[in-house]
C-alpha cells in the first residue's frame, strides 16, 4: 500500500482494514474503498490496470458483490481534473463487478498527495 492509501486508512480508523493484493476476490467486506494512482495524463496505475482486468475475467466477484450488496468508492490520487482513469475502475465495479456507489455523484474523491486525504469529507 502506498502513502495515499495508508493516509485514508488512518482517516477511517477502526473502519478500515488492508485486503492483500493477491486476496481481493474473496475479500468479504461489503465496502470498499480504492485507492487509483493516476499519471498525469490522467490515465490509471498499471495495477488499477490489473485489477480491472481481474474484476472483469471473475466469475463469482459480481454476483457475490450483489449478493452482499457491495458498495464502493473510489479515492483519486492525481491532479484535479486528470483522474479519468479513476473513472474506469469505478465504472469496471459499477457495470461488471455488482457494486453500487457508496457515495452519491461525483463519488470519486481527488487528492494531489497522501496529506490531502484526512479533509476528505468522506472520511469521517
């Protein structure tokens, strides 16, 4: 995990705790909070890449997620206004994944750097 995503687990305390990387299909938790690096262009990290393309080969992770009734949101690290990549992995977890939007529109939140992450409003 890197500075942002350690920043948004302090932020939500006792609320949050760390899936490992190779254990996220069978990660029970019925919310979800991702962390999307994006690059300056505003494209995605290689692993969001990754991961996208894991949520879309799954059989089972979209009809647990309904089951379960997973609710996600997604948390940008990048410049305002250069976070589309951030975008598409909530929108992989929208359509292929069975999940619904822990927030309202515009659900995705967007710090420059790990500092920022504690004014989210959403964190509390």
């Amino acid at each position: 995990a890197g500075p942002a995503a350690d920043a948004l687990r302090e932020a939500l305390g006792a609320h949050a705790r760390e899936c490992a990387d190779d254990d996220w299909e069978a990660s029970r938790v019925n919310h979800l909070c991702l962390v999307v690096e994006c690059g300056p262009t505003g494209a995605c990290c290689e692993a969001a890449e990754k991961f996208m393309r894991e949520v879309r080969r799954s059989d089972g992770y979209s009809v647990y997620s309904e089951i379960i009734r997973r609710r996600v949101a997604v948390l940008a690290l990048g410049r305002p206004g250069a976070v589309a990549g951030a975008g598409k992995v909530e929108e992989a977890l929208l359509k292929r994944g069975g999940c619904t939007r822990l927030l309202p529109p515009p659900s995705i939140g967007t710090v420059e750097s790990a500092s920022g992450v504690a004014a989210l409003p959403w964190t509390r």
